[in-house]
C-alpha cells in the first residue's frame, strides 16, 4: 500500500517535473509545478510530516504559484522564443548534469549509511503542536528573522510595484 | 476490512445526501429570492417547482456542448473539473456528529478525520483559485480572463483575514481535526449558556464568526463579493464560454463551496452538532419546528391560492407530521443510536441551514462591491480586525490557560 | 595634580595656529602662540612650587600606551629635579624667545606657520623632558627633530634652506637609528623602557670592567645623542642649521633642542656610570668635538656661524662633563648655556634685523651707537660664555672643568685651551660686530623694544644665572664627586679666558693689521681650518657621492625601472589585463552561463566532499 | 493493515532528481518565468530531502529548514516576480537572454 501510494505520486511527481521542463508555454509550466507540488505534499504526509504537507499545500499551491499564474496572465506571457545566446549553457549543461544526478545517485547509494525504511504512521512527530514547540523555544530566533526577511520582500515588491504604476 | 465497507457507506450517503442538497440549494435560493423579491420562483415543474433541479440537470446534460475555436483545450477542459473536484473533497472530513455504535460497530458520523483537518480544508480553499482562474484564463477571452485575475487577487486576498479568523477558534481548541473541535464545544456555562465558540471563554469568537462570514462570501464569489462574475460588467466572468456540463460543474462547485463553508463556520464558531441548550429540553425543539411546519401546511391549505395547493399542502404536513413522529421517538430515546444520530443530524443541517439562508437572504439584499472598495476593504479593514482579535484570544488564553 | 596640562597648552597653540592661523590674522596667533606658552610656564612654575622640594620623583601615569607580551609602555609623566631644571629652561626661555620672535618675524609672511610649529616643538620638548620612558623620550626626540627639520627650512622656497633642513634631518635620522637600536638592545636585555625599572635592574648588575651589554646600550643611546647634540661625527647638521630664522636658531639650536642629548644621557646616567668605557668614550668625543669646533669658529665670518660653532664646542663641554662623571655639572652648562648662548643668537638676530638681514661680520663694526642696547648686552653673553667670573658661564664651565681636572689632567688642560679659544672667538665677533668703522651699507638701526626686552632679561640671567646652585640642587641624584677645595683648575681656566679676551683685542682693536700677518702666516693652515677641515666634503665624497652612485645606478635604473617599474607594476598590469580579457568571457550577462558555471562548481564541491572525502 | 515500507533512499532518489530537473530547467529554458519556476522546483527538491531525512534522524528540526525554505521561496517569489514585472515594462520582452545588459 506504502509502496503503491509512493509509485503512484513519484511517478506524477516526476512526469510533471519533466513537463515543467519541457513545457513551452509559462502557464503549463506552472500548473505542472503546483502537481509536483501536490504530489510532494502527499509524500509529506507519508513520510509522518502532516503539517509540512499541509504547508506546502497553502504557501506554495496556494500562495506562490497562484501569485506566478496570476503575473503570468497579467503580462500575457506567451510561449517563448527559441533564442540561444547562452551556448556555453547549451553545450556544457547536460553532461553536468548528468554527472551531478551521478554524483548524487552514487551518495546517496553507496555513501549514505543505512536508511530507515519509511512506514506510514510508524513516526508522527511532524504535528503542527510539535513544530510550534520546536519554533517557538529552538528556533525563535531564526524565526524572528525569517519574518523580518519576509517583511522586506513585501515593502520591495510594494515598491518595485508602485514604480511598475508610475 | 469492516474499515472499508463502514467508510464505503459512509461515502454513499454523504455524497448522495451532498449531491441532493446541491440540486436542491438552488430552488431553494431561488424561490427565497422570489420571496424576498415579492415573486413566486419556480412554481410550473412539479408541486411548488419541486421538480425544477431535475429538470435544469437534465437541460444541462442535454444542452449542446460549445467549444469556442480559440481556447486552450486542455485547462479549458481541466478547470471545471479542478473547481468540482476540490469543491467536493471538503465535505468528506465534515462531522456530522458524535461516535455512534451501529451493529457492534463504533465508528464516527464523519467519512474520515484529519488531523489537520483546518489546513486541510484552507489547503483546499487555496487550490480551489486554480479552477476560476484557469477557467478564465483559458477561454482566451477578455471578459473571461479579467473575471480569472479578479477572483484570484480576490481569493488571495480574502484568504488572510479567513485564515486568521480561523486560527482564533483554535486556540480556544487547541486542536486542528474537526471531530476534536466540535468535542472541545461541548457542555454548557452555567447548565445554559452553550460552549459554542461564539459563547466560549475567555474570549467569545463573535467577531471572528462575523470576519470569518465576510471572507467567505468573497471565498465563494457570492454577492456582495461575485466581482468575477459580475455580469454588468464581465458577460458572465470566468465561465462566460462555458457551456453545458462544464458550465454545471462551476454551479455545483459554487454551491458546494457554500456548503463546505458554512459547515466549517458550524464546526468552528457554532459548536457542530451540539444543541442550544442541554439536552432533555433541547432534545423536543426538533419536533416543535416540525409540529409547526406541518401545522402551517394545513393553514395554506385551508385557504388556497392556486387550485392545486389543496392537494400539496396536506400531503407536505403529512410529510411533515412523519418526520415529528419520528423526533418524537428519537427525543423520547427510546433507542438511543437513532436518537443520537437524528438530533446531532437535526442540529447540524439547522445550523447549516441557517446559515445558508443567510447566503441567500445577503444576495437578495446587499448590491455589489466596486473592485477597488473590495480589495481596500480587505486589506485596510478586515485584515486589520482580524489580527487584532487573534491579538486579543491570544492574550487572553495565555492569561487563562485553565478554561472556566 | 594634572601633568599633562603641561603638554596640553603648547599643543592647543598649535592645533589653533596651523588649522586657522591663516584666516586668525597676526594678532590672534600672536596670542595663542604666546598665551599657550606662557600658560604652560606658570603651570610649570604652579607644578613646582606644589611638588617643592621634589626629593622624590613624582611621576603619573596617564594610559596604557603599548600593551604587547612583556612589554607595557604607559604614557608615564615623571618630574624629579632634573626634568625640573630642564622644564624650568625650556618653558622659561622657551617664553622669553616667543615674546622676540615676535618681534623679530613680524615682517615675514607665514608667521602663523611659524608659530604653530614653535609650538608644536615647545610640545614635543616638553614631552621630552616629561616622559618617564624611553619611548615617550623617542617621541618627543623624533618630534623636536621634526619640528627642527620644519623650521630650518622655513624659507622653503630657497634652495639653501631645504638643502639644510633636509641635511639637519637625515644626519640626524642616523643618530636616531643607534638610537633605536639602543631602546630595542634595552627592551631585549631589560624587558622594559621604564627609566625607573631599568636603573633598578641595572643597579643590581656589577659595573662593567669592558665592554659589555649595558656599555653597548649606553654608546648606542650616545650615538643618538651625538646626532641630536651635534658631537663630533654627526655636528655638521648644527652650522647649517642656522638657515632658520634666529629664533629658531635661539631656542632649538642653542638653548633647547640640542641639549636634548645632554639630557638624555644625564637621565640615564644611570647606564653610563655602570659602563666606564662609555663614559670615557663620551668624555673624548665631547673634549675633541669642543676643541675642534672651537678652532673653526675662530676663522668664520659669518655671526651666527661663529656662534653655532660655539654651540657645538659648548655641547662638547656639557659631554666632557658627563663623561667625566660631573652630571650635575653638565646639566648646569646646559641651563647657563641656554641662558647665554640664546643671549647670543638673539642679539645677533637683533643685529640682523638691525642691518636688514647683513650676516657678515666683515661688513659690520662700529655697531655700538647704532644699537647700544644690543651691544651691552651681548656683552654680559660673551663674558659668561667666555667664563669670567661672576657671569654664569664661569660657574658651570669651572665645574666641568675642575670635575675634568680631578678625572684626567689631560682633559683639563684640552678643555681650558678651549676655553680660552672660546672667549677668542667670542669677543672676536663683539669686536668686529660693534667695534671699529663701521662697513657695511644697511642703515643700522636699534631693534625694537619687544626684542630688545628678551635680550635684557636674559642677560640678567646670564649675569646671575651661576649662582643657582644646580649642582647643589642635583646633589641628591648625582653626587659631585669635584669638590671646589682644589681652586688651581678654576685659576688656570679663567686666566685662559681672560688671556683669549685679551688677544682678541689686541688683534681687533688694538692692531687690526696683526691679525691679517697672522692669518698670512698660518697659510694652509688657515685655509684649512676656515674650511671647516673640509669634514663635509669628506663626508661627501666618502658617503654622499657612493650613495648617490649606487642609488641611482643599481637601485632606480636597475632595481626600481628594471623590476619593480617592468616586472611587478607594468608586468602585473599586463597580466590583470590578459587574464581579464580572458575572464571577461564569463561576465557575458548570460544567468544561463553563470548557472551553468555555478552547476559546474557546486558539482566539484560535493564530488570532492562526498567521493571523494566518502561521504563523511 | 499492513504497509510495506519504502527505503528512504527512493525518496531521496526522487528529490534528486527534482532537483536535477529543477537545474535542467534553470540552463535550458529561456523564459525569465519558467526560470523562475525552475528554481521554486528545485526548491521543492530540497525540501524533500529535509523532510526524509528528519524522518531519517527521526527529529522535526528538518521540518522547520524546510518551513524557512518556504517562506525565503514565498519572499523570492513577491520580489522576483515584481522584477519581472519591472523588466517586462523596461525591456518589453521576457526571454532571459536578452536581458543581458545591467543599464538599458
């Protein structure tokens, strides 16, 4: 059952990050990545992160990539050009990156030490009242700063975006 | 595997009862508008346009099925499904009730629990832009289109002070499942005063309940907030090329985003199933307001307006009288599953109902927002008092850890 | 009670003076100049008279001034009766010959420039004087040499000028360098700088038979001194240093500055009297710097030359009294000399200014109507200078000689030929300057009061100045070991200044044209010694010239245009621009390529980190 | 019932290759948006990996890397799709390649 419910999403996961790649229209693009998304958030929940996966759900379904779909119909983006300046990226990406998923499938094979077997409901720590906990005594400080940092990106974007009005 | 076929009734039920509801939502708002607006609403199909739901599906179905030229055909298809879909997900973590025994099985008048079930259902909220705003997007139509942009900055923006309004209640519950929300509820101040989270201390939820109102209006594109289908201004907003089924399923969504969101605002503000007051009394209100529906059945048909009223109307007050027998029996418990179920049912679809008609009775009374007074109402006014109130509760609960 | 006050009001002259002299206009930098100065005196005087009857050393520690392992440096003030004397001379004289400057410069433009750097050598003198380690004593050494090197050449648009500023400074730069070497040959040997620390150590070392550490430090230490005092190998910075305007040649390079090594060496006396070579090593450079500089001012022409030569045999007498072990002695030159040798210059600087800038003696004579005031009282100078009792000059140079006398008979009898050669050249000058016809063409013309008052003053003091009993006043810290019951010493010097005066007026007033036979007769001799023995262009030709060849032909066409011009600075510019060139090629503002780059590295890192290194 | 367990490494493996994708993206595609998005997935790669690995330690420290992950995409995605807006308006176009000038 565990395994059929990871196959099943990984698959989806990866068509749909594959077609994130390959898409040619900004729009398909995005609605791929929010089925990565979803996908992903189902994984959370298997692997006992019930809050991430509800978070994951809200931040970026919700919030982000309903913010990009929103930019992409506002300047109309269409299907892009085929323009290459960037040769050097045409030429050398692939075999990095073929070696770079080498490099990490070979870490992650061989160099890792022995990996639990992930069984659903057999660890249920990622509550939303554990993660509070942690947040709020552990990581207050970080936390403090996050917010102060999200607190910058909006006035920026308010401001690039009164600029865009002007 | 008893799980299996239990969750399996469960979901019959549920869907076939939810399915109804949909349908019939809509004669109901339409014959309370009419009543509101001094007219008689659907009234040719069947008794009292009983019928008129059946007949406007099979319309639906068998309408032609236009397909504009020039659309993107995959999310023109893709957005009414995601709409209906994630419109019909919510109810299936609503509970209707408390744990019951049936046949040596105990299990919950509720399909499935989620521990989080609160994120869950704002999860869905969040994803459930995707089908307005693709379905405008991908008509590749003006209208259409800025109905799509309107109703996601709306729905963004709407999203906080809906978030915020929730997280209120929460911390009076210290829970995000909705079964352990509705159990926090339960009990009464006093024998009298109900632990409903409008009631509960340290800090009763009224303002939150009235913001989280607000937000969900503009959350389903309701009047006053159905800015993206205004149509004197945008034809018909989002699903103006829509057609047939696909235009169906923006309806139903639309309606079983009403419902989802009053159940939640039941759940979380109005304490679920539990009754008004404790419950030997509380127990006979169900057959009063029946008693009296059947009884006024017979008043109309004392004197009848149309011919055929004097048929109707007896045979709704037998109905009627049916049902009080029945509440009498469940309120007698004499057995006491039905009785259970039958009350926690009767109070939760009151609430809901109620609620509902509220929905109904704002769109037939309040005119429309202009785009800029909505968005400027959200974020100057509603986000604002919303923070405020989860300012003040969390003050106070970290005052009062211990509940009165 | 707040040493630093001292310091604090001569630096606050400068700071006003050189930030906005030009704009204070004359009056206001007169004031500040003079006001700083004299504030610092009466608080000098204030310090003193509450600290009387210092018989033990008062010293304050202001901060923590260098704080490296074992070495603590503090920014320490110490008055004891030494620094005492010198605080009293440099303030006091240091007043007196403000006050006539400005008289003296009120003609000049730059006056406030002048000034400011007056004051900043009155500061730097008096950290001099104050500091209470051997590092605050460098400070202030470097800063008078600074303030010396400034002034000398004020007239900078002159070539002579910068030539002799630039000459005063590096002479006395390789002064400073043994200098150094000492202070660090003490860090390392004594671990500390402190004057006070060091003399306790150093007393529980035996006295070194030979040469040993404490003899090294101590001859290191003189060759300082010999820079800064103008002793025998390192004088020739002094004469030419009278390019300066008097003033400058009054306070620093007569009564102040160049003690500075005098002082020194009294303050770490200490030192020497644990290395009797040294001693004796400063008694003969003192002795043969005295005499030798003595036999050239009899020939030069030039006033203040003359006077500068005696300032530097003087200075030869105050070593020949350290070095024979009469410190207290030699402190007592130093005040008397600072009297009368300020007396001098500055009534040369009146007879200057009188004949508008006329230096030549030879164009003088027959002064003393013109400026009569002048005249008298270069007369109580030269008396004390040539040591004829009672004027100041014979008391202290009695001391030295009679404690040279009970040292070595021989450094007696050098030190009163001196004497007497002194007391020549002396009057010598007086004759010729005020004396006879007069030969110039200036209108001569009496200086005004405010210099003329200066020269009143100190000629008081250098009439009565002997008979302050420095030695007495010293005795504590430096026991005289010259008792005065041995009276032929005292005898035999004055009958040998006495005897110079006289031949100085035999051939100057008496029978001019003698003085011309004689000079016919010494011939190359003569020639020789006007010539100052030619010690500069030895020095040139030894040292300046191969310098100057190397300099130029291995070090600026071989080491400075060869390497570092072609191989670092155009070879590295060539290579930053050949390597740029290439590198530009990845700034193409292509995100693709710098992704693709930033792929690439963090590819290197987890192969390394993770392959390689195993994953762990 | 009964789950049969999956290894870690397999989710890991999947992040991975997210993220690969993720990069593949970032090189080859032209579109400052799709760019854009190339980077929130490879984003969601890492998250993976967090998240399997506090499962891994068994501790819910990765749960907040990834938390904070989250929010710096949500505060990148405000300010960079506000610069996209702004060079769409400077510079008419949103291929990634022709915006390769700092001044217009």
């Amino acid at each position: 059952m565990d395994t059929v419910l990871f196959i099943i999403f990984a698959i989806v996961a990866i068509v749909a990050g594959f077609n994130v790649v390959l898409q040619r229209h900004p729009i398909s693009s995005a609605l791929s990545l929010v089925g990565v998304m979803g996908s992903l958030a189902v994984l959370y929940l298997l692997l006992g992160a019930e809050f991430m996966a509800m978070a994951q759900m809200i931040v970026y379904g919700g919030a982000v990539m309903v913010l990009f779909i929103f930019v992409i119909m506002l300047l109309n983006a269409g299907a892009e050009k085929p323009s290459s300046k960037a040769w050097f990226a045409q030429i050398a990406g692939l075999p990095l990156l073929l070696a770079f998923i080498a490099t990490l499938g070979f870490l992650i094979y061989s160099a890792l030490p022995g990996l639990r077997a992930v069984e659903f409901g057999s660890w249920t720590m990622g509550t939303a009242e554990e993660i509070g906990k942690l947040l709020f005594t552990q990581y207050l400080l970080p936390f403090e700063v996050i917010s102060v940092l999200i607190l910058i990106a909006i006035l920026g974007a308010v401001v690039l975006a009164l600029k865009e009005i002007d | 595997m008893t799980f299996f076929i239990v969750t399996l009734i469960k979901i019959v039920i549920v869907f076939a009862v939810f399915m109804t509801t949909l349908a019939y939502l809509q004669w109901i708002e339409r014959k309370v508008l009419a009543h509101i607006q001094s007219r008689t609403g659907p009234l040719r199909v069947g008794p009292h346009g009983l019928m008129q739901p059946l007949a406007d599906v099979f319309k639906l179905l068998t309408k032609e099925d236009v397909f504009p030229p020039f659309v993107n055909r995959f999310f023109y298809l893709l957005a009414p499904f995601i709409a209906v879909c994630l419109a019909l997900i919510t109810i299936s973590i609503v509970p209707f009730g408390p744990e019951i025994e049936v046949a040596g099985v105990r299990t919950y008048m509720q399909i499935g629990d989620v521990h989080v079930g609160i994120l869950l259902v704002l999860a869905i909220t969040a994803v459930s832009v995707y089908g307005v705003a693709l379905a405008g997007w991908s008509s590749n139509n003006k209208y259409s289109l800025l109905g799509g942009l309107r109703s996601s900055a709306q729905m963004i923006s709407y999203e906080l002070p809906l978030s915020l309004a929730i997280v209120s209640p929460l911390l009076l519950a210290n829970q995000l499942s909705f079964r352990a929300i509705s159990d926090s509820q339960a009990g009464y101040y006093l024998g009298f005063i109900p632990r409903w989270n409008i009631f509960q201390a340290p800090f009763p939820q009224i303002f939150a309940f009235i913001i989280f109102l607000i937000a969900a209006f503009a959350e389903t594109n309701r009047i006053p907030f159905d800015l993206p289908e205004a149509e004197n201004e945008l034809v018909a907003g989002f699903h103006t090329e829509y057609s047939s089924m696909k235009f169906a399923c923006f309806f139903m969504a639309e309606y079983a985003n009403i419902v989802n969101i009053t159940c939640v605002a039941t759940l979380l503000f109005l304490g679920a199933w539990h009754p008004l007051f404790p419950a030997p009394y509380s127990n006979w209100v169900a057959p009063l307001v029946l008693l009296l529906a059947a009884l006024s059945c017979f008043a109309q048909a004392a004197q009848p307006r149309r011919k055929n009223d004097q048929y109707t109307f007896p045979l709704f007050g037998v109905v009627f009288l049916v049902l009080t027998a029945i509440f009498v029996v469940a309120a007698l418990e004499i057995v006491p599953v039905l009785s259970t179920i039958l009350l926690s049912i009767f109070w939760f679809l009151a609430k809901v109902g109620l609620l509902i008609f509220a929905f109904i009775w704002v769109r037939g009374t309040l005119p429309r927002f202009r785009y800029d007074q909505l968005m400027h109402f959200a974020w100057t006014f509603l986000f604002p008092v919303s923070l405020l109130n989860l300012l003040i509760t969390g003050l106070l609960v970290a005052l009062f850890p211990e509940r009165i | 009670m707040n040493l630093w006050l001292i310091l604090l009001f001569p630096l606050i002259g400068f700071v006003l003076n050189g930030l906005f002299g030009k704009r204070l206009g004359k009056a206001a930098v007169t004031f500040f100049a003079i006001g700083s100065v004299t504030l610092s005196f009466f608080y000098v005087l204030y310090v003193l008279s509450r600290l009387w009857p210092l018989n033990t050393a008062y010293s304050e520690h202001s901060f923590t001034w260098i704080q490296s392992g074992f070495l603590q440096v503090g920014f320490d003030l110490l008055v004891d009766r030494l620094s005492a004397v010198m605080l009293l001379i440099v303030t006091g004289v240091g007043l007196v010959i403000h006050i006539y400057a400005v008289g003296y410069m009120a003609e000049e433009d730059g006056y406030y420039r002048f000034f400011s750097f007056f004051n900043l050598f009155l500061f730097f003198m008096l950290i001099l004087v104050l500091s209470s380690n051997l590092l605050l004593l460098f400070v202030g050494w470097e800063g008078v040499g600074l303030c010396s090197y400034l002034l000398v050449g004020y007239y900078f648009g002159e070539n002579w000028a910068t030539n002799a500023a630039n000459k005063a400074f590096i002479v006395n730069r390789i002064g400073d360098f043994g200098f150094m070497l000492g202070m660090l040959l003490t860090v390392v040997v004594f671990k500390t700088l402190d004057f006070g620390k060091i003399a306790a150590a150093v007393g529980t070392m035996p006295v070194e038979p030979t040469v040993g550490v404490i003899t090294a430090i101590a001859l290191l230490l003189f060759v300082g001194a010999t820079g800064k005092s103008a002793q025998f190998p390192l004088y020739v910075w002094l004469p030419d240093a009278m390019a300066g305007p008097t003033p400058v040649s009054a306070l620093i390079h007569a009564a102040t500055m160049v003690t500075a090594g005098v002082y020194m060496v009294a303050r770490t006396s200490f030192l020497y009297s644990h290395a009797p070579l040294a001693m004796n090593v400063v008694a003969i450079i003192g002795l043969f710097t005295a005499i030798f500089a003595a036999s050239i001012g009899i020939t030069q022409n030039d006033i203040k030359k003359v006077f500068a030569y005696s300032t530097v045999s003087q200075l030869g007498y105050m070593f020949l009294g350290l070095g024979v072990g009469a410190y207290s002695a030699g402190i007592f030159h130093v005040m008397t000399h600072a009297f009368f040798k300020a007396l001098l210059f500055l009534g040369a600087g009146s007879v200057i200014h009188g004949l508008s800038g006329e230096q030549d003696l030879r164009h003088m004579g027959g002064l003393r109507k013109a400026m009569p005031i002048t005249c008298w009282t270069l007369l109580f100078a030269c008396l004390a200078i040539s040591g004829i009792p009672p004027f100041a000059g014979f008391f202290s140079k009695d001391a030295i000689l009679s404690a040279a006398y009970a040292h070595a008979p021989w450094m007696f009898w050098i030190g009163a030929i001196t004497a007497g050669m002194t007391a020549f050249y002396v009057f010598r000058a007086w004759f010729l300057a005020f004396f006879g016809t007069y030969r110039g063409h200036h209108h001569a013309h009496e200086s005004p009061l405010l210099m003329t008052l200066p020269l009143v003053v100190l000629a008081a003091l250098s009439a009565g100045g002997g008979f302050i009993n420095i030695p007495g006043f010293l005795s504590q810290a430096y026991p005289s070991l010259a008792e005065h019951e041995n009276r032929t010493p005292m005898i035999i010097s004055v009958i040998f200044g006495v005897a110079g005066v006289a031949l100085a007026w035999l051939l100057y007033i008496a029978r001019p044209v003698l003085a011309d036979a004689w000079q016919h007769a010494a011939g190359p001799l003569y020639t020789l010694v006007e010539n100052k023995y030619y010690v500069d262009e030895i020095y040139g030709a030894l040292i300046v010239k191969p310098l100057e060849g190397i300099s130029s032909l291995v070090l600026w066409r071989g080491v400075d245009e060869g390497l570092i011009d072609t191989a670092f600075v155009s070879g590295l510019a060539r290579g930053a621009r050949g390597w740029g060139g290439l590198l530009r090629q990845l700034q193409s503002g292509r995100i693709r390529n710098y992704a693709t780059w930033v792929l690439a590295g963090s590819l290197l890192v987890i192969f390394v980190l993770g392959v390689v290194g195993g994953g762990r | 019932m009964h789950f049969s367990p999956v290894p870690l490494s397999w989710y890991l493996t999947l992040s991975a290759i997210l993220f690969v994708l993720g990069v593949a993206g970032f090189i080859y595609r032209k579109s400052v948006i799709t760019v854009f998005l190339s980077i929130e997935l490879m984003l969601n790669g890492v998250n993976l990996t967090f998240i399997a690995f506090s499962y891994q330690l068994h501790r819910i420290d990765g749960h907040i890397y990834s938390l904070f992950v989250m929010v710096v995409a949500a505060a990148e995605a405000a300010v960079g799709l506000a610069i996209i807006l702004t060079v769409f308006k400077n510079r008419g176009t949103l291929q990634i390649d022709e915006v390769d000038t700092l001044k217009l």
